[in-house]
C-alpha cells in the first residue's frame, strides 16, 4: 500500500455547519454520506462540515488515537474511467488519463448518475470564480509573473484534452462546457488508483494541509484514510495533496493557503527567475546552463518545527533563504570561475565566506521586486471596488501578492546589517 496524493478541491460553500453525517433528509450532505455508506464506505469517527473560508471539509466526531482507521472506500465505490465507451470512441490510447476521466463523468452526470455526489461539488461558476484558466485578462494582467508559466501550461492541457475528446463528446449531446466542468472536477478531486485517475467517494471532502492532520492509503482494495497523529474531536481532518507551491495551488485548484509572519507553508517558494535572469550576462547565463543551474531560482522558508496554528505568536518571524541554485548563480556573477564552480560541488565557499556578497547582489533586485509587489497590491485595492463580479479572483490575488511582499520584505530585512 502507498500513501496516495489528491488534486485540490475548490468549494465556495457558504451553508451552516452540519453537525451529523445524517442529520436531515433535506440536507445533501447527509444525504450523500448516507448514500456512501450504501456502497461500502465505511465512516468511523469523521462528519462533513462546513468550514468558514473553506468550504466544505471533514472533522472528528470524538478524539482519535494516531493510526487509527478513519474512512475506508472499496474499489466499487471509486468512480473510473468507463473503459468501454473510452474504447468505442478510440480515447483509450488518444486521450490523457484527465481527459479520460472528464470524458466519461460528463457522460454519467448528463445521464442523470452520482446526483447525491455531484450536489456536494462546486458549480461551474465556482471553478470560473477561483480558478485563473477562467479570469479575464484584466484580472490575468495583475498575475504574478511565477504564475504564468503554470497557467500556460494547464491551459496547454485543457486545450490538448477538448480537442482529443470534442468529437466523442458531441456525439453524446454533450458542449464543451459540460466537458469543461468535469475535466474542472477530475482536475480537483481526483486521486491516482493502478494506473488511472478516479474519483474517490466521501475522501473527497478533505481539505489540504501541508502538514496534514491524516494520511490517505492506496491499496489494491481502495482508499482508507488513517489519522497521522492524535486528532481532538471537532478539529479538522486534512492532508497534503502534494509538496506545491502556492502559485501552483491558485493556479490549478483556486485557492491560496494562508499564511502569516510566523508560519508560511513549508512548501511554498517566491519565484524568482524574472528578476534574476535578466541580470546575468550571457557568459554567465551559459556557464551556469553547462553545469545545470540556469533557472528555477527562489526564496525558500527555513523550517519551523512548530505545530502551533497560524496565529501562532510564539515563533519568531518565518524566515526565507535564497535556493541552492540561486546561491550558485549569485556567484557565478560576483566570483571567479574557480570559486563559484567550487561553491557549486562543495556547497561552500573556496576561501572565506561570501553570504554577504550575494546578499549585496540581491538587495537591489529584490528590492526593486518588493515594491512591484507594493504596487500591484494598490491597483488590485483600487479596481476591486468597483469590479465585484471578480471578488474571488482580486481576494486571492491580492493575498499572493501580500505573501510575496511579506517573504522579500522579511529576507531583506534580517540581512540588512
């Protein structure tokens, strides 16, 4: 068995906390857990909940030990990709394990299937509020640069998958729409089972945490979910999807993490390439591509150990450091050869240290970047007072740009010595 990963989920639920899994016919979230628990899932100390800013989650319904067994989903119960229709319409071999998967779940919720399921999703106007593939471009002009490059390439893929599945999808009464919103689904909600993305029932529900408070278990079997540590009733139960940046997280699921002076997720990383690279000389630039280390310079957040939630006032400040790879290329445009190449196989300096070197280099660069970020949170300030169809896309916005400044602004202040 493995632990398994799942794309994010987008929710912009705003319903009251459901305080029982069946707590009343007319509620769908009771009514769809109670229809999990007809096809096998087993729920042992977990209930849906909705959660203020963010959507629709999973809590626990008592104190559970670490290790213990909290949900368990047979393979009968997973939604997969309809192997016959995916074959008869040539998409088995054509078609991306995403497409395959949006394919066939447009086919079943045009047919009326998984409508206790499909309720406790987000609707298409969801997907379209949060999610940047949708915004306009007046919106998209405000993107932090580390961000389009992803949102090409997602856009890259959609286009790819519609124009694979457009024909088979017509012949099912289907628009692209109705494609759209499923592969939006299959894009937040799925999990990866033997070979194939599938969508895995009542899991679904979970929230993302990079420091999650469960591990979900992929067996030839199904999905269980077990507590990771000791869980206290009424305290939410999440997982880490993946080791992804904020960017990415906004980019390809619609929200952005918070975070605050004492705790950023330990996954997240400030991009810097569009402020670095333009600063190298050619020579440098090809020197650095010879050995590996052009691109893909960050801030990354040093460790912090606590556990406490992101209110925390007991820690310091999050610190930031530059990459690896930044360091090197720092380097590689204040030292010699020799010693930057030194610095590069023995991770540190061939003489004395030359950390205040490369911040000297940095300040200004980042500098420059701390104030681009200034200014773009004034302009989203300023448009989002009169642009509320956007509220959800300048909020997320607004919030990355606010965690780019804090992050360059804290780095900058504790070198400035």
């Amino acid at each position: 068995m493995t632990r398994s990963t799942k794309r994010a989920r987008v929710s912009t639920a705003t319903e009251d906390p459901i305080s029982s899994p069946i707590a009343s016919p007319a509620d769908k979230h009771a009514i769809f857990t109670s229809w999990a628990r007809d096809r096998g899932v087993i729920i042992n100390s977990a209930a849906a909940k909705i959660l203020p800013g963010r959507g629709a989650g999973l809590v626990a319904t008592k104190t559970t030990k670490s290790e213990s067994s909290i949900v368990k989903v047979p393979s009968r119960a997973l939604f997969k990709p309809d192997a016959k229709v995916l074959k008869r319409h040539g998409l088995d071999r054509a078609a991306s394990p995403q497409a395959k998967l949006a394919s066939s779940l447009a086919v079943a919720l045009n047919t009326g299937q998984l409508i206790e399921w499909s309720a406790t999703w987000p609707t298409m106007e969801d997907f379209e509020a949060s999610m940047p593939m949708f915004w306009p471009e007046h919106v998209l002009a405000h993107l932090p640069a580390s961000v389009s490059a992803p949102l090409a390439r997602q856009r890259a893929d959609y286009a790819r998958d519609w124009r694979v599945v457009s024909k088979a999808v017509g012949h099912s009464g289907l628009a692209e729409r109705d494609f759209a919103y499923a592969w939006c689904i299959a894009n937040s909600r799925s999990f990866s089972w033997k070979g194939q993305m599938v969508l895995c029932l009542w899991v679904d529900y979970m929230n993302h945490a990079a420091k999650g408070s469960c591990e979900v278990i992929v067996g030839e079997g199904g999905f269980e979910v077990k507590a990771g540590r000791d869980v206290a009733e009424g305290e939410e139960l999440t997982f880490a999807y993946g080791a992804h940046s904020n960017d990415k997280l906004l980019v390809h699921y619609g929200f952005v993490p918070e975070s605050t002076i004492h705790h950023a997720s330990p996954d997240d990383e400030i991009r810097l390439d569009h402020v670095i690279l333009p600063q190298l000389s050619q020579d440098v630039k090809s020197q650095l591509q010879d050995l590996g280390y052009l691109g893909s310079y960050a801030l990354l957040p040093t460790e912090n150990s606590c556990s406490e939630s992101l209110n925390c006032s007991k820690c310091d400040a999050q610190s930031w450091e530059p990459c690896f790879k930044t360091q090197v290329a720092v380097r590689a445009a204040v030292l010699s050869c020799n010693e930057w190449e030194y610095f590069a196989t023995n991770g540190d300096d061939l003489v004395e240290d030359q950390s205040h070197a490369v911040f000297e280099w940095l300040r200004p660069v980042l500098d420059e970047f701390r104030l681009d970020a200034d200014h773009q949170m004034s302009a989203i300030d300023r448009v989002r007072v009169t642009d509320k169809e956007n509220a959800a896309a300048w909020a997320s916005l607004h919030t990355r740009w606010r965690q780019i400044r804090s992050s360059l602004a804290t780095y900058l202040e504790a070198n400035d010595t």
